[in-house]
C-alpha cells in the first residue's frame, strides 16, 4: 500500500470520527455528572436539520448553520434536561422518547417547511474552505492532518480543553462531584441539579454541531435519519474510554479508520465485506467492556488492586 493511499485512508478517518467526537465529548461530560445520556442520536439529527434550515433561510450561510444547530441543539436538550432534573425520569427511557421524538420531529418539519420528503438540500450553500497547514501538508503520512474543515480542529482543541476543565478546575471537579455523589456534592454545597443542567445543554449544542457538519460539510443536505447510529456509535466511546476526553477521542478515531477502510475496500473492490471491516471495532469494545467489567468486579471481591493495601498494613 503507498504511502499516498495512507495518508488519504488518515485523513477520511479523521473526517469521519470528527462528528462521533463532538457528540462523544458531550456524552461524557453528562456522564461524569451521573446522567447516562444515549440521546445523542436524537439531538444531534435536530442539529442537522436546524442547520439545513438557517443556511436556506440566511442565503447559503454554513457559519450561521453552525450557530444555530448548536442553539436548536441546546434548546432541545433541555427536555432531557427537565425530564432527569425535574421528574426525574428513568435516563435511558427518557432518551430512547428523546431520539424517537427527534426522528419524528425532523420528519415533521422537513414536509411542514420545506413541503419535501426524505431529504432537502438549501438552494445555496456556501462551503467552507478547507485548511491547510504550512510545513505539515507537505509531510507524507502527517499531512492527513492538513486540509481538514475547521470543525475538526475545534473538536481536537475541545478535547484538550474538556480535559482541562474537568480535571484541573473548579466546575470540573463540581461535575465530578456530583457524578460521584449527589448527597456529598450538596454537602459541599454544589447544586446537583444545576450542574446537570449545565452538562445536558451542553451536550445539546456538541451533539448540534456533530449534526450540522454532517448535514452541512459532509453531505449538503439533511435527510431522515442521516445520523445512522453515529449517537450509539459515540456512546460506545466514551464509556469505552471510561469518560476520559483523551481515550474517548482515540476510540472515535478508531471508528473513523473502519469506516474509512471500508469505505477504501469498495473503492479497491477487493472480495471483502466493508461490513466485516466496521464490525471490529464493536467487537472489540465489547471484549473491553467485558474485561472492564470482570475487572471491577474482581476489584470489589478484593482478589485485585489490594497489593498497597498489603504493604501499608505489612
């Protein structure tokens, strides 16, 4: 394989993961709060199509698609949110009614506003540039990292940032907090509810804009049920990566690279399955979580992790 085709398989995976980042950085930042968020499908297609709908109704303004997915996306977040704050509705019911409601929705609308089916592209759409970065894009193999939309680079930084915040400041710790125990978060005198809040709008506007660069950057145009998955498939890499910014980002990028060498085996039109190819990284989350859950649970019956304690105690 040359060294061109790899670097070109690097760079489509890092295009496909984008998304499933934005949308997996949202999820844990619920899930260290304690919300077990799998509404990401759900919000991140009402993203998509509020940023079909602003850039038709702005004259083909990708940036002005951009601001209001992430709006639309917070505002509609916020039903999940007064569901586990306010009822406090089962999580997981609450989010399976979220993606539901978000599929029916944006069905609705699309024949309400725009009067089509199925899918509807603006009448104008003006595409942003791609950016190339001096000295790297002329790197074999690195240069996969030049070239990408903006949105990717943001959704990089914002894992370095994410990390920062939850770890090395006050709100961060408060997310953690709460995660960790309502009861001694109140204690210490978080508002449990309150952080909640924060951490679901958020999530709404990461997942928004995961769905305005499918619906703006990847395809131009929304279509039913264009996110396919992409939200569980986010789900996965963050409790993978154990909410972790760092190692969820990794897992999405591990996603990418199966959907991108699928995507290069049709091209080569090799005798292989793409869907053996994207099948892998399921199966290997699976296998971890299954190590991870064994571990756990070793962990508590104490066969491991008590090496420390024996020492102190020797």
């Amino acid at each position: 394989m040359s060294i061109a085709v790899i670097t070109d398989t690097l760079a489509s995976m890092i295009r496909m993961a984008t998304p499933l980042m934005l949308m997996a950085l949202g999820g844990l930042l619920c899930q260290r709060a304690g919300v077990f968020n799998i509404a990401l499908e759900g919000f991140s297609l009402v993203g998509a199509f509020a940023a079909i709908a602003v850039v038709q109704f702005t004259g083909g303004s990708v940036w002005a698609g951009f601001i209001g997915a992430m709006v639309f996306g917070a505002v509609y977040s916020s039903l999940y949110a007064v569901f586990v704050t306010r009822f406090k509705a089962n999580n997981i019911i609450a989010s399976i009614a979220m993606n539901m409601l978000g599929a029916g929705l944006t069905s609705y609308l699309l024949r309400t506003i725009f009067d089509v089916q199925g899918a509807y592209s603006p009448d104008k759409i003006q595409k942003l540039d791609m950016i190339k970065i001096p000295i790297i894009k002329d790197i074999p193999i690195l240069s996969c990292l030049s070239g990408q939309s903006i949105v990717t680079y943001f959704a990089i930084a914002l894992v370095i940032i994410i990390y920062i915040m939850l770890f090395k400041t006050k709100i961060g710790l408060s997310i953690c907090a709460v995660g960790e125990s309502e009861v001694a978060a109140r204690t210490a005198g978080i508002k449990p509810d309150l952080i909640k809040w924060e951490v679901v709008l958020m999530s709404g506007a990461l997942c928004g804009l995961a769905g305005a660069y499918l619906s703006t950057i990847s395809v131009s145009q929304f279509s039913e049920d264009m996110i396919q998955g992409r939200g569980f498939n986010a789900f996965t890499a963050f409790v993978f990566g154990n909410a972790h910014p760092i190692f969820a980002a990794l897992v999405t990028l591990l996603f990418g690279l199966a959907d991108a060498i699928g995507i290069r085996i049709e091209l080569l039109g090799m005798n292989v399955s793409p869907s053996i190819i994207k099948m892998f990284p399921f199966m290997f989350a699976i296998i971890a979580l299954m190590t991870s859950s064994y571990t756990t649970k070793l962990k508590k019956l104490g066969v491991i992790g008590n090496k420390k304690k024996k020492e102190k105690i020797a």
